[in-house]
C-alpha cells in the first residue's frame, strides 16, 4: 500500500515504546520480578475501569489462545533497569481486567519473568483468551511501554508478529514500518470500550531505527504518533 497523502495534519503525543531484540547474541529469560505486596496480579470480571484515552492500549508479540492461558508473562527490557512495572490485561469490551505491579532489576538485553497466578482473585472465571481482544500492557514507573509475551518460551527469532493493541476511537487506523503502510484491523466486538482495533508487524521488518508510526484517519484529518520499538 502505498504511503498516506496528508491533507490536514497535526501530530499527537510521540510514545516511547521499549521493545523486542531481534539481533541480539542469544538474549535469555534471566531476570525474576516479584509481586509487591499488596498489589499482586488480580483478574476481574465486570470491572469498574480506569477512563484512559491512551492511543496504544497493548504491545506484545502475537500469541495464541493456549498462550494467553498461561500464569507467566515476560517482558524484553533493552536497558539496566531497576523499579516496579506495572501489568494489565484488560478485553476489548472493558468486561475483564487483570492487574498487578512487580519489582526487580535486570541487567538490560534480556527477559524478565512476571508471575500472573491471580492469587486471592475476586473470580474463579477462566480469563477470556482471545489474541485480538485480550491485550496485554507491561509499563514502568513514568509509563514507558514494554513488548511483553505470554507465557515461558525461547529468545525471538525475528519471525514473530508483534501486535499493538489500539483505541482508533472509530476512526481508519493505519501502522506505517519503513515505506510501508498497513491498515489496522477493527475487532468484531459489538460495544468496544478499551479498544477496537490491532496493527500488525513483523519483527524482521522493523527498519534499524526501530521506529513504527500510527496513522489515525477520521474524514478529512490525520493525526499520527510515531514510537520506537527496540530492536537491538
């Protein structure tokens, strides 16, 4: 597809997104977060929710329905970090929300390890798997965003699709990568409330720079937001 033309446009907030290292020399699983007490992971089931007008709800590497039933999520952090991060998984509809924050350290250039095993749930539902309605978020202390994943598994082979979760607020949602433009795909969910749409990437195609652009398109305005994702 080829490049938007803009005919009205003003730029939003730019997102710093930390991310995915593709070509890193064997990145591991070597860091461990615990949860803070008091403030362990916890699913809810027709919740009160937050109102948030974030435009990127979610980052994460595209999983499976089995992925998303898992009680372990990790998160790539490229830099030394120390703090608390903050998870949410939360559905398209606002009817399941999941939260909790977690503190630890890590080296940089590796993934840490978040366990979700809701202890002391509000619910004994299962949680709603469904990799274009359930997102996942994982953000540090000032909100910078992390590429998280479901589950145990080995470092990215670069294959991998990463899927950003977005509130399009009912307007035309492109993601740009390099010279290419893809539209977003609009979830089939009668009433969304936390988002209604996720974009497509493949690791492999993200250019050097690491920088991925959103393109919202309602009549006659665009509006865009450009972040990074690491990737190396």
């Amino acid at each position: 597809m080829a490049p938007l033309r803009v005919r009205r446009s003003r730029s939003i907030t730019c997102l710093f997104v930390c991310g995915v290292s593709m070509l890193c020399s064997d990145p591991s699983v070597a860091a461990e977060f615990q949860a803070v007490n008091g403030h362990e992971y916890r699913e809810f089931h027709k919740p009160v929710n937050p109102v948030r007008g974030e435009a990127v709800v979610g980052l994460a590497l595209a999983p499976s329905k089995d992925d998303q039933r898992a009680n372990v999520v990790q998160v790539f952090l490229p830099e030394p970090f120390a703090g608390q991060l903050r998870l949410e998984t939360i559905s398209a509809d606002g009817s399941f929300r999941g939260e909790g924050v977690f503190d630890g350290k890590s080296n940089g250039s590796e993934w840490a390890t978040l366990a979700l095993a809701p202890v002391g749930s509000s619910t004994d539902n299962e949680r709603p798997a469904n990799p274009e309605t359930l997102s996942i978020a994982v953000r540090d202390e000032k909100g910078g965003l992390y590429v998280a994943r479901w589950g145990e598994a080995s470092a990215p082979s670069g294959s991998e699709t990463l899927r950003i979760y977005v509130n399009s607020r009912r307007a035309e949602m492109f993601l740009r990568v390099g010279s290419r433009v893809e539209r977003c795909r609009s979830i089939d969910v009668p009433q969304p409330e936390r988002f209604d749409a996720y974009c497509d990437a493949q690791l492999s195609e993200l250019p050097d720079n690491g920088e991925v652009v959103l393109v919202r398109r309602d009549q006659f305005e665009e509006q865009t937001q450009a972040f990074t994702v690491r990737a190396r």
